[in-house]
C-alpha cells in the first residue's frame, strides 16, 4: 500500500467506488483518531488539510457514510465550525458502566477459554473506561500473551489488566498518524 498522502487518497477513492458499485453503506470505524488529529488547538481549531480532504471526498458519496468515533462526547473533540456543518446528524450511544464492561469482558472471553482462578472480571471492567471494540482487542492481545507462555498456560489477570492498560493507552496517546492508519 503506498503511504504517501497522494496513495491514500486513491486508496480511498478506491474504496468510495467499490462502496458505490455495491449501492453499499460506507462505513469508516475508528474515525475518533482522525478527529483527534485533525483538529487544530484552541478555540482557532480549523480542520487539517488531510481531514478536510477526506471528508470532502466521503461528502461526494451518493449513499450513507457513517463515521464511527468512539468518543464520550464530539463537542469534547472542539472540531470546527466547517467540520460540524458536514454533519447530517450525531447518534450517540452510553458508554457502559462498570459492571456492564465486566460482563461484556466475561461474554468476549469464549467460555472454553483456559482462564487462571484470579481473573476478576468485575474489577477489570470497573478498571478501564473502555468500550466494548476496545475490551475485544484487549482480550485477543489477551490471549495472544498468554498462548505464548506455553500450550497449557491460563489467561491471568495479569495478562487481562496488562493488555487492558495497553488498549487504555492506545486510545489516550498520541494520534500525529491518525489518518495514516486509517487507510493503510
């Protein structure tokens, strides 16, 4: 895939045509990083020339384009007067509690899964604010961590805490490349 600015703008025009073939609804996850990189500080915060490009580009689109941030509030974000205007319309959805991220941590681990007696899933959804695509990718990492302990090693909770605080991070950190990621 060619990384470079001009690269990732074919590589999206691709994937708007492709979405337009197939009359399909084009759906962008992960659209909270381009967001966070793509504004400017303060209240002079302007959109940046590779986010204005994209949503310029995704505006064309004849269909439904859904641009999935998960985020606890956009206006927290202080995007643009011209980015907000783009938007038909802000759905926002709760973030879960506590208790529920323990039991969404609990449903995601397949119940064959060898878990270590220390794992405490109500204390791990309570530790982490994270959202329920955050608690699946820290529970594969998880998992990965674990498979390479050995064939017959557990997911501790060591290994669940330790790939939760990595995903905690991830989210919180630094988002210079954001809309890089989004199309390589």
């Amino acid at each position: 895939v060619d990384a470079t600015p001009d690269g990732r703008m074919k590589r999206l025009e691709q994937i708007v045509d492709d979405a337009r073939l197939g009359n399909a609804l084009l759906l962008v996850d992960g659209f909270e990083h381009a967001l966070a990189a793509g504004f400017g500080a303060g209240d002079d915060a302007v959109l940046s020339p590779s986010l204005a490009q994209l949503l310029d580009r995704v505006a064309r689109y004849p269909g439904v384009v859904a641009l999935v941030a998960h985020v606890e509030n956009v206006h927290g974000l202080r995007p643009s007067p011209d980015f907000l205007r783009r938007l038909a319309s802000v759905v926002a959805f709760a973030v879960p509690s506590g208790n529920a991220r323990g039991k969404i941590w609990r449903k995601i681990i397949p119940s064959s899964a060898p878990l270590a007696p220390d794992v405490d899933f109500s204390k791990l959804g309570n530790a982490f604010d994270l959202l329920p695509t955050s608690i699946r990718r820290a529970a594969a990492r998880a998992a990965a961590d674990a498979a390479e302990d050995g064939p017959n090693a557990t997911i501790t909770n060591r290994h669940l805490m330790d790939a939760a605080k990595d995903e905690f991070r991830r989210l919180r950190g630094d988002h210079a490349d954001a809309i890089d990621r989004l199309f390589l």
